[in-house]
C-alpha cells in the first residue's frame, strides 16, 4: 500500500503544478492560443485527476471497514476535479492582466484580474 500512497502524493503534486502552470500559460498566452490547446488542457486535467481519485480508490479498497471513511472519500474524490479546476482559473487571473503589458498600476490589475476571474477567459 505505500507505493499507492507515494503515486497518489505524486500525482496530487503533478495535478497541482499542471493547474498552476497551464493558467499561467493560458493567462499570458490564452488570446493567441489554438483551440486544440484549450482540449489538449482540459484533457490532461481529466486524466490527472482521474489518476488522483484511481488511486485513491485503490487504497480505500485495501483499508478495513472499520478505517473507511465513505463520505470524506467521496469528497476528496470530488474536491479533486473542483479543486484543479479552481487553481487553473486563479493562476490564470492571476496572470492574464499582464498581457500585452504589465499593468500599470495595483488598480489595473485587479480589473484584469477580476474579470477573467468572472468570465474564465484572458480576453
């Protein structure tokens, strides 16, 4: 069971650097971007997350009944999917209103900030 443990932190770990990385990129670069980049992501988000709850599903079957937690699983398993999808769209806020230019002031940036935060896209 530890190796199942290990690759489920791994994977949580991976899930969390793509969400960050990816909404930078389509923070910085989404105006431009193919649309086959924007299925691409979400894609690998699925499977990411998908590895994350297998896994976790894994090591909830090998637990015995008297260590099962039902519903905090099942939350977990959902929290992953809303999760990783949340961090996307916060690194992208976060990085969306510097395209083309970093704003130029604290005030320019939160409305950049919160309209991608609004409509989940840079432009």
């Amino acid at each position: 069971m530890p190796a199942a443990t290990h690759l489920r932190n791994l994977t949580l770990y991976t899930c969390i650097a793509f969400a960050v990385l990816s909404g930078a990129y389509f923070g910085l670069l989404g105006c431009g971007s193919y649309a086959w980049h924007r299925e691409l992501r979400q894609t690998l988000e699925l499977l990411l997350s998908t590895a994350w709850v297998t896994f976790t599903i894994y090591i909830y079957t090998g637990l015995s009944k008297n260590e099962r937690r039902t519903f905090s699983t099942i939350g977990l398993c959902v929290g992953i999917y809303v999760g990783m999808h949340t961090l996307f769209i916060m690194a992208m806020a976060l990085a969306a209103p510097f395209y083309p230019a970093s704003p130029s002031s604290l005030n320019e940036w939160w409305q950049g900030f919160s309209l991608v935060w609004r409509e989940g896209v840079p432009c």
